[in-house]
C-alpha cells in the first residue's frame, strides 16, 4: 500500500504498532466489545466508503462518529482487512476524511472500528465495508498518447478549396464538401526521421520482418519482397552494411521511402508494440479496407491528413492565406513550411517552423506525405471515406522543400505509383484511438 493522504481535519495519528518481536494479532483476533445491541447510540453516525472516482485506485473513508459523552474517540481504519493487519489509528472528536492510495485494483474488505474510551468498560463499534477498486463497470481511465503523437479528436470539416483560392487545382479535384471523421486518431507530430527509421529497420531486420543489401532494403512479410527504401540512391541517408544500418542527418525527415516502405515502418513499430498489423502486406489493403477500425499503427487517411493540417482552419495555410504562388517570399508560408522560396538545399530537420493548432509540424512543405488512399476525385459529402479499394496511384499530401508555394496548400492532392520513391518524398504514422 501507499501512503496515506489526509485531506480533513486530523487532531492525532499514530501507526498500529508494527514492532519486532512476537507475531503481532490479526484483527480478526482483536478483542472488540460492541455496542450494546439496547443501546439507541451508535458510535458511528454516518459511515461512507467508496473510490473517490469511478475507476480509481484511490480509496475514501467518509466518517462521523457520535460522542455522546463529549469524549475524544479512538478511530482504527484497517484498509485491508483480510490482506494486512496493519491500519492507522486516530484520536478524535471531529468527522474524518480519508484517503487512501492502493498498489493494485481488486476488491478490498476495509473495517472502520470507533472506540469511545470513556466508558467503562470502553465501548467500541465497527463496520466493515466492500471497496471495489478499478471494477469492470467503472469506465476505463483515458489511454495514454503515444510517444511523439498527439491526439486529434473526431469532428467534421470542409475538406477542398474554394474556387477563388489562389493555387485552387480544378483538375486535381479540390472540389469542396463536407467530411464527418467519426474516429479519434493519434498523429505523430513530425514527419518519421531518419533515425526513427534506421532504428525501426534494424528491429525489423533482426526479427526477420525485412532483407537488406547495400543498395535495397526490400519487404519480407506474408511473402512480399515489396522495395521498402531505395538505399543505392545517392539521396538517400540511410545506409547498410555487415548487418547494421546507419544514418546520416538523423533529425531529417527519411526519404526514398516507398508506399510499401511506409506501411512497414507502421507494421514493425504494431508488431514491437504488440499490436495487430493493420495492413496485409499479400494485397496491401489496411484492415481489409476499413482502415479506422484497424487497431496498428498506419498511415491517415486523406482525409484524415487533410483534417489534421487544417486544424480547424479554412484558410489555404493552417496559419493563414496564401500570397504566393511559387518561390518568392510568402510570409505566412514561411512561418510554418519549408518551399523553394525558403529552402537550404536540402531539407530542414523536422519541427524548426511553428506548429499548427494541433500541435503537428510541417505540414506544409519540407517532404511530401504518403496517405492511405488510391488517388480517385472527390463525390459528395461523405462519413469516414476511405477512397476506392484498388488503384494505380497512391496519394501525396503537403509539399515539399524545394516546391512552389501552392502545393504546399492545405487542399492540393497529388498521385504517385506506391513504388516511386524520391528525395522529395516521406511520411507519418498514425493510429485510431478507441
């Protein structure tokens, strides 16, 4: 047990001797002289005992006791009546307040025994109360965020840009309509660096989940040898070799990583963790096509994604809207995205611009972001789309470092084979949150 908390009025405590020497008495063994039955007193007058919140391991004892004789009474509180004979003893002549915090949930027989001392013989009265700590009734406490993850919880958006949108892509399909995400998900908040994927692969190498080759790191679940990483690409910082992976510029976000590359990342961090693979790497498909009940980590949604940059804005930037279009200076872009008209050469490392509402980082700009969607136009307003089941082209989202401005919008879709892979291109995990 923990130690106690005290939160009310409390005149004198001392421990129920806990000495060496001869075994001490189980209460069960204790002498008691209850009340007499004719008596029309009790020493206790109002008994509560209970959780302080519904799930919690936190234990309260809620008690006034009668003094009929003015007298300070003697208060036992065994908080564990059939596990310890240890319990804590008070002088009083006020109501008490308890708290009390448990190791461990379960079931716990707690004896509240009031002696009136002044009596003679001394008087004293017990109650022995049930406390039921964690119980499956009780609603489960919140799950934690993953590391490096936010939660983003479910709500509807305008998915799309206005026709007068300065960069507004007609033939991309940015048609506007109304989307109802029914699901909380957890995003990471940075696009996956390429030390997070170093050290995935390696995990995922030695656990026989990939091969590896100087030049390719390929795919070796439910018979696939999918290209997961181009490592002979000159652009790629990423290397392996005698078994180990190594990297240069590990806060950078990876590149040259495939379609397939990123949905292993997201089945090897599931498989580390536990949990279900929410793709089937046979066909592909994520959680047979129904991505938002897959329990694994994956990759968002278009819709999702779209969702999540905007964090709540309309605007073509999450931060604002868009002044330029191509590499000159756009002040709100820059604050927040990497583009060709702030660009170093190369890319930046990940979160040196500002976050958005909701706390992600390069969103816009800095690599492109691979989604779970085939690219396919737009319908109508829709609940938790998931876009069609087969395709040739799988979906880009956000821009990219030495790209103009407008692609770098909240709204812009792009397509690609899902075994193209590029210095221009990476991506971020997510996972539902039920």
């Amino acid at each position: 047990m923990k130690l106690l908390r005290i939160v009310f009025l409390l005149p004198l405590l001392v421990a129920c001797l806990q000495v060496s020497g001869p075994e001490q008495p189980r209460h069960s063994d204790l002498p008691i002289v209850p009340t007499d039955p004719g008596d029309e007193v009790s020493l206790i007058a109002s008994l509560q005992v209970a959780p302080t919140v519904p799930g919690s391991q936190t234990g309260l004892v809620s008690l006034v006791a009668s003094n009929f004789l003015n007298d300070v009474l003697i208060v036992r509180i065994y908080w564990d009546l059939e596990g310890s004979s240890d319990c804590d003893v008070y002088e009083t002549n006020t109501p008490l307040y308890l708290l009390h915090d448990y190791e461990d949930c379960g079931t716990y027989t707690v004896r509240v025994e009031v002696e009136d001392p002044g009596e003679s013989p001394p008087v004293t009265d017990f109650e022995d109360r049930e406390l039921v700590l964690c119980s499956a009734e009780d609603p489960p406490p919140p799950p934690e965020v993953p590391e490096g993850c936010v939660l983003i919880d479910a709500g509807s958006f305008v998915m799309g840009s206005p026709e007068d949108e300065p960069g507004h892509d007609s033939w991309g399909d940015e048609t506007q309509h109304t989307v109802t995400l029914t699901t909380a998900f957890y995003m990471s908040t940075t696009e996956v660096t390429n030390e997070q994927y170093r050290e995935m692969a390696q995990w995922a190498y030695d656990n026989g989940y990939c091969t590896a080759s100087s030049s390719s790191l390929q795919d070796a679940l439910d018979g696939s040898t999918q290209e997961l990483l181009d490592l002979n690409d000159s652009d790629c910082e990423i290397d392996f070799a005698g078994g180990v992976f190594t990297c240069e510029n590990p806060d950078h976000p990876v590149k040259e990583v495939t379609w397939y590359g990123s949905v292993a990342f997201c089945d090897w961090k599931s498989l580390r963790e536990g949990l279900p693979r929410a793709y089937d790497h046979s066909n592909w498909q994520c959680n047979s096509h129904q991505p938002y009940s897959a329990e694994g980590y994956r990759l968002p949604t278009e819709a999702e994604w779209e969702y999540a940059c905007r964090s709540g804005s309309t605007t073509a930037f999450a931060n604002g809207e868009i002044t330029e279009l191509y590499c000159g200076y756009d002040p709100v872009l820059d604050e927040i995205g990497w583009y060709c008209g702030n660009d170093e050469g190369w890319t930046s490392p990940v979160a040196e611009k500002i976050p958005n509402a909701w706390g992600l980082y390069d969103m816009h700009g800095n690599l492109w972001e691979w989604c779970n969607d085939w690219y396919a136009s737009y319908g109508g307003d829709v609940t938790d789309p998931v876009g069609p089941a087969t395709g040739s082209l799988r979906l880009l989202r956000g821009g990219y470092w030495y790209g103009s401005a407008l692609y770098c919008r909240s709204a812009f879709r792009l397509g690609y084979n899902p075994s193209y892979s590029n210095p221009d291109i990476g991506f971020r995990f997510m996972r539902s949150a039920f």
